[in-house]
C-alpha cells in the first residue's frame, strides 16, 4: 500500500533544485515538499523566500514530517541531521557520499536501532541504479568484481581534455560551470569523492563497511602533457577507474587513473557519464551506464529513492548479514606506469621492472608495485601514477609481502 | 521474512541446466529443487534419472510444490502449464517469452485473480535486470524511449560475420553449437524472438499489453554480401535493433536491422551480448549491458527470480495501472536503405526519397517509408531492410496518412 509522504529538505543547491523540478513534473507520486531548510537566508533562490526555513529544528521537530531529504555539502552537519532525523523516527535520503562512506557501518546500526531506512542511490553514479540492483538482483549471484567510472566531473574533464585537447583548467572551469564539479573540486580530480562511492559498492557488493581513509586512490590532477601525449601516440585513453576484487577470502579495492585500450568498454564513457561493471560468478559481465553527475540526473535518483520508500523499501545489507567471512585487505599489487623527475622514484620501489624510459625532464617506469607504495607516492608532489592497460588487481605474493 | 521455497521444474534443456548448476553452487538461497518433468524418457540426461518425471501433473499435483519452474520451448504447453500452476496457487518463474508475449495481459489478469506472482526476468536479455528496473527503478520516471539489442544469436552471427568474415551459415551453426540459438533459428533471425522481447518490454517500460503479431519486425537473414560491403565501405556495422518509443499519446516499436556509425553505444555491443537503453525524462539515457544468451547467465536471472520469490516479489505493473492514456500504433514512418532485385520496389513506396543507386544485380533505394511499407516487405523474399544509420522513428505526417 502506498502511503503519502511528507518531505523536508536540506539543502537547495544543484540537487535540491533538480528534485525539486522533477517532483513538480511527474504525476503519481504520492510525496510532497513541506519545508526546505538552508543555510544562507540572503542567498537569491529561483523559487520564493517563503518555501525556505533557516532553522534545522523546523524540520525534525515537525512531526508531520516523514522523509527527511538531506543534500548539503557539509558531511558532518549532514550526519548530525541524518541520525536524530532518524531518532525521530524518520526515514532518510540523502546523497552525501562521503558522509555516508565515513559513517556507513554506523548508519547501518542506526537503521538497525530506530527502524527507519536511509537510502541514498543518488549518491553513487547519480541516475544508475546501482546500489538498488546489488541489493535486490544481485542478491545469490556471487560476486567476483566491480569496476568503473565513478566520477563524472572527472570523466568530463579527461573527455574534453582528450577529444577537444582543451586544457586542464578550462575543462575544470567548464565542468564547474555546469554544475558536475563539487564545491571543493579537489575532492573529484584527487579522487576523494569515487573513493567514496567505491567505498560505499564495497559495502552492497561484498558486505564490508571499509573506512575510505584504507583505500588507495590517486588522482587525475598530476597528468602531465607528457602523459597525454604517451597515451596519445600509443592509442590510449586515459579513466578515472574504481575497482573492488575479491580473492582468497580477501577484498581489495583502489580508484586510480588508467590507460585504456580503445577497446575497452570504458574508453567509450564520455564525458559526465559513469558506468559501473559487475562480474558475477554466473551472470558474467553486467555494465550500467549513465548520467554521473548534473542536477536532474541525481535529483531522479533521490526521487526514486522517495518512491520507494512510499512502499517502505530498505536496504537489507544482505551481503553483511551472510558472515561470508571476507576481510578487507591493502596486501595487493597491480601494474603501473609512474613518471617522476629528479628521483623520487627508483627500481628498488617495484616488485617487478618491465620497462623504463626517459622523455624530457620527465622518467617513466613501468612495472609492479604494491599499494602501500602507491600510497607513499600520492604524498610526493610531482609523481603520477597510471594504472597500466590491462591491470589487473593481484594479491602480493609471499615473497612480496616479505619484502614490503 | 525468507521462506524455504520446493521448486517443481519443467524442462532440462540449456537454461535448465543452468539453473541447476547455478542453483547447486549458490549457498544463501532458501530454494531447492523437487521435481524435474521433462518430455522425452529416453533422451540422455547429464545428471541421474531419479531427478526427472514424465507427467505434468507430477508437479502441478504436488501441494508441497511452491514454485513451477517453466523452461520448456514448446509455446502452448508453457502457458497451459503456468495456467494450471496458478490455479494450484504456485508461483511461476518462466523465461518463455514467446508465451509471455503472445499472453501477457491474460497472465496479468490471472495473477490479480489467483494472487500468485509470474515472474520473468530471464525472458528478456538474460542476465540484464530490465525488467525488475523498469517495474521498480524507473516508477516514477517519464520514460520516453528504449531501445537495444535483445537477441544474443543474431548479434553473435551479425559479430561473426563483420569480425571475423564467417559466412551466415558457419557463424549461426558455431551459435547454435554454443547454446546460444532457439531450437528453430528462424526465431531468430527473422526477428521474431526480439519481437517477443520487446512486446514484454513496451508493457513494463509503456503499461501497454500489445499483441506482439502487431509490432512490424524484420531479421538479418537477408543480409546479402552486398549489404555488408556496402556497411564496411562506409564504416559501419549492422546490429539488430529493438525500439520502442513514446510520442503525442502514442507508443510505437520496431525491431529491424540496422547500420551503425562505429561511435554508436550498440556497435560495441558484441557476440551474445545484449543492450538496453532506457531514456527518461530526468535520468536521460541508462544502457544496461550483459549477456544475452547461454545457459549460466539465464540461469542466474531465473535464480534472481526465485530469490525474489522468498521475500513475495511480485511485478506491478505500475505502468499500466497508471491509465496513462497512452495506445500503440503502427502509424509511423523511419528512414531505411532497402536493397532488392527486379522491380520488386519503386519510388512510390516511399514518403521522401533521398538517394538511390545499383550494385551488380542489387538496387538500393534510401529514403522514409511508412510502417505498413516495411510490413509489405517482409513478405517480399528478396526485399532487404536496413534502418538508416540514426533513424529516428516519428509519427506519420498528416499527408502520409492521407496516401497510406
């Protein structure tokens, strides 16, 4: 049976308003927008001053109130809102992805505690249903994989810096402008923000709550010319990718920049689209692709968490609840390219060389490294790391793990 | 709350195969398997024979049989099965979809009677979850077009013969030796096992049940030599394409072949692979890809039903309760390149033509016609049917419905 739903929402940025838009146009949806609070009572809205409220409290003290619908920026306003939101007893929306990579086995007891859902598809590769198809479809076929383009921000700055050979802050510039970038667009090209989306699969995929402080994740803001001209001459494209493994009771995850093949089923993503590859022990390879990033995009995404919520769906964390018995693990090797000048970078830091060259100022190795030392290298300014084609995420072997 | 489920199945061919292996080896899933009736005692079976009956009734008799697996091929049988199964107060998981779609409003009207669900998953594109997204995903999203690839046989050979320059015949025999062909591969070549699929997908996506003998179809099985010169001169590959499409209260659908610019999302699209493209008013384009043929990746989806089955899924239908106001129509016109013999086509066929020229023995017209033209066609051996590269359907002019 389909109930009402009365909503109060936080926040009134690009999300807020693409919601907002799209709840005005589509029929049938038995929810309405009571109360939006933000936080600048000056700030010009496009809609009147009257629908706006200042004061947190007129929404989760108002007990008419059945749905809060959280889209700010701030990750620790946004958890504080969201657990007494739930105390309540309301139910949560929200697509604050590092929020909820920072607190998602919390907020798994909290939904647990006070009995109400939080879903939050909007916050994972916007309009692709994701999260909901991990949950419900993907629910007996085991899992082996998950990779993909987590971004969309980045995704369009490496399409137009690649295609229209626009330049890195023009890109940037032009996808801030069109809403696709966070406020803090460090989050994006330093890969914060698929680091957290990884970190939130991880937990529907394979039933691990993983702090993202664990996963490594390098950047696209250290590309140099270089680098795009060596992918160039040699056919290749260069994606943000973001890739979860499970091997010998182990998970790994990592979010880097890769050379692709043009043949490969992501160097067609373009611009602010995501896409996201799961292999199942029996389905094979599935990919879903999609708008990533944009107001009505995920403004949809948070509608359809709404509508599920009208028939009182939740995410049953089935994978956390089987006890598989995984454990999450940074003991993991992959292939790289690393370009560096002035020796920040030797062959000692390998596992294994496989080739090396000189361009200019700048010195390329390519070979095996484990994580932990792509880790030590997203601390050096000035060494850039891209996944090779074809990597393919390994476990160290003994002797590695030795060594390291 | 998850129920044990008793599962009685009918049929043990490719997918029924799948399913018991997928089925053995996923641990989790309250679900076993009781009975297996099959037709033929004597045939040869890969596991022993104290599993199989012979006598419907075997099943469809048993109370403590929750579930009727239906994976038989033979149309008739199927839904005299899944009848009975229903009014015995089973649930059916079938992926017959040429009985689905020649009874889908029937077996629509038989669920609300019995209040027993009908789930299908596995009926269309295999592995790819379309249906569950479209029914429950894509609720509340105005839904203005979809189209793909749903027949992993004909892209296996369409892939064959473009790759690897295989004749028709090798390139369907190595299809049909991997399991990936129906027994009568004229079902799928000449379009009709798409047509099926994309009937089932035009009620979840539309709300309309159309009887699939409606919907105007044409195979790749008169895809001549000269046709695919004619594709790899210009840079372009053919796939077989399944659309539907809403427009000014009306929803049209189309399965045809179809030429390809190499940057089109479908030409990547290979072997028995298969693609949807769901394309909404807010969420815009979403392509979902994944196996569409073979016994695992079936199996995994008949799987993904009965798991379903443990919680009491069932379809809504939502769409079509909804009463949009919505009806089908053929009354529409797209651009085609048709290629023919001996005067079999003229200009006058055509609404506007735009080019025309001869090759040997082979005439080609390119140019918009009409539904009913393509129809016409179809009856005519000899005539061939390309959808232009990025035809677009549109509803028919005022004038052509005066000429038609």
């Amino acid at each position: 049976m389909k109930r009402n739903l009365r909503l109060g929402v936080f926040g009134f940025g690009c999300v807020g308003q693409g919601l907002y838009h799209v709840l005005n146009e589509t029929k049938g949806l038995k929810a309405e927008i009571r109360r939006i609070v933000v936080r600048n009572p000056e700030k010009q809205r496009p809609i009147p001053k009257e629908f706006f409220s200042y004061d947190e409290n007129v929404i989760l003290e108002d007990p008419e109130i059945d749905v809060v619908v959280e889209l700010i920026d701030d990750p620790v306003a946004a958890y504080r809102i969201l657990k007494k939101a739930l105390e309540k007893g309301k139910a949560v929306v929200t697509a604050n992805k590092r929020m909820l990579a920072e607190h998602l086995a919390e907020i798994h007891e909290l939904q647990l505690r006070y009995g109400k859902p939080v879903l939050y598809e909007g916050a994972v590769c916007a309009s692709i249903p994701i999260i909901r198809n991990l949950e419900e479809y993907y629910d007996n076929d085991l899992i082996s994989s998950l990779e993909g383009i987590f971004n969309g921000s980045t995704n369009f700055i490496l399409t137009k810096v690649f295609e229209e050979r626009k330049s890195y802050p023009e890109a940037l510039a032009q996808a801030q402008q069109l809403g696709f970038a966070e406020s803090d667009p460090s989050l994006d090209v330093r890969a914060f923000d698929p680091k957290f989306k990884l970190a939130i699969l991880i937990a529907h995929a394979f039933g691990q709550f993983v702090d993202p402080e664990e996963l490594v994740h390098f950047g696209i803001d250290r590309i140099s010319s270089t680098d795009l001209r060596f992918a160039r001459e040699n056919g290749l494209t260069i994606k943000l990718v973001g890739r979860a493994f499970k091997k010998d009771g182990k998970v790994f995850g990592l979010v880097a920049p890769q050379l692709l093949e043009s043949t490969h089923p992501l160097s067609a993503v373009r611009n602010e689209y995501n896409a996201v590859t799961v292999e199942g022990a029996f389905a094979e390879k599935q990919t879903f692709i999609g708008k990533g990033a944009g107001s009505y995009p995920t403004g949809s995404a948070v509608l359809s968490d709404i509508s599920a919520l009208t028939y009182d769906y939740r995410y049953e964390y089935k994978k956390n609840l089987q006890e598989n018995g995984l454990v999450f693990s940074n003991e993991a090797q992959v292939e790289v390219l690393v370009s560096f000048s002035s020796g920040q970078v030797s062959h000692a830091d390998f596992l294994k060389v496989t080739d090396g060259y000189r361009s200019g100022q700048t010195e390329y190795i390519r070979g095996q490294v484990s994580f932990d030392k792509i880790k030590e290298w997203f601390a050096l300014e000035g060494v850039s790391v891209l996944l090779a084609p074809e990597a393919v995420i390994q476990p160290l072997t003994k002797k590695a793990l030795l060594t390291v």
